[in-house]
C-alpha cells in the first residue's frame, strides 16, 4: 500500500481520497478507522457510486432512501448507493436525520416547508425541490423532532 500527503493551503476541509484496485476488507477497515478517528461523531459516510467510493459529508446529504434491497444517499448532486442498512443509518443519525415514511430519513436542516394537504397527505420539500411524502405513522415523530406542534 502507498501512503501519499499533498498538503494545499487553498482547502478549506481536509480531503481523503482512496484509489484501490477494488473493494476489499482492508479498505472497509481503512474506512471504518477514518470515521471512527472523527471526534467519535460521524461526520462522513460512504456512497458508491460505480468503482468509486465517495465519503459524503452528512450536512450535503439530503436523504436517504431504499428503493428494492439498495439503500441510497442523496446529495444535490447525484444519488450514490450505501452498504448499510436504512435502521443502522438511521441509529447513527438520530440527531440529524429522521424517518418520515417507511423507506425514507431525511436531513431535518434541509427541510425547506412542511406541506399540509386537504385530506390527510403530508409533504416535505427540501431545499433542492424535492418533495417526499411523510406518512402519518411519522408525522408525530417529525414535529417533535422539529420541536413544532403540541405534545
């Protein structure tokens, strides 16, 4: 394994980037130490997307979602896929994310209105437009996530 450090005074975060041959359990570890080394708080998670592994900061993420068996990670951007699983995520980002339907989380800070409808539907719109609908199961959970309503 080659170790490289480029240090460039023009970034403002640092940025670790992670060329590998393929996905193997050595980098899995390698991931696993750099976010574990960030205070104790996750700070990143890791998106797919084809051969490449991003690490995605949780405030640039929208939502996340499950589509069939794949979890995915949504930026403003692109979608890229995780290989978690939607209860782990959401165990690890309580603080910052909650679930407002069966198959979605979504960041609480980039939720842009809450959009009441005339019989009972509820959506979100978040600030890169786009609309998810909270099912009324959540929708208690949500409010007081957001400290709205009455308890």
């Amino acid at each position: 394994m080659k170790i490289q450090l480029t240090i460039n005074s023009a970034l403002e975060d640092t940025e670790i980037h992670i060329h590998a041959k393929e996905y193997n359990e050595q980098i899995e570890q390698l991931m696993k130490q750099l976010q574990g080394s960030q205070s104790g708080k996750t700070n990143v998670l890791d998106g797919y997307l084809q051969q490449e592994i991003h690490l995605l900061k949780i405030t640039d993420i929208f939502s996340i979602y499950a589509e069939g068996a794949k979890i995915y990670l949504q930026t403003d951007e692109q979608e890229f896929e995780s290989k978690r699983k939607l209860y782990e995520l959401e165990a690890q980002l309580v603080k910052d994310f909650v679930r407002v339907n069966k198959s979605t989380l979504v960041n609480v800070h980039k939720i842009s209105s809450i959009q009441m409808g005339k019989i009972g539907t509820t959506q979100l719109l978040l600030e890169n437009d786009t609309s998810i609908p909270v099912s009324r199961k959540y929708l208690k959970d949500l409010k007081r996530h957001l400290g709205i309503g009455k308890e």
